[in-house]
C-alpha cells in the first residue's frame, strides 16, 4: 500500500518494517529477558532511524 503523499523513491516502507520489527523484538527480548534478543531490536531501530537521512534529499533554504 501507497500513500499518496508520498515520492515514488521513498523509503517509507523500509523503515516501517524495521521500526515495527524492531519494536516486536524488542518486546519479546524484554518478555523472555533475553539481553541479546534486545540489542538486536536496538539495531534494527538503529537501521529505520538512519534511513531517514537517505531518504531526505538537500533542500533549499
């Protein structure tokens, strides 16, 4: 699914599936206190925050 506001290269979906994975993993780590199985969700975080800045294109002021 598209929403319509959005550029056709965008990497929106991306970074919904690793946010969104990352919050499940995270949860889960924390409910089986498995410390591992949360630094993996940390990096899957990690991974949808930095693709904010190669979606973004240079802007003028």
């Amino acid at each position: 699914m598209r929403l319509p506001h959005l550029p056709p290269d965008s990497c929106f979906a991306a970074k919904a599936w690793l946010g969104g994975s990352g919050l499940a993993v995270g949860l889960l780590g924390m409910a089986t206190e498995h410390r591992w199985v949360v630094w993996i969700a940390v990096g899957l975080m990690g991974s949808a925050f930095l693709l904010r800045f190669a979606d973004q294109t240079s802007r003028g002021p």
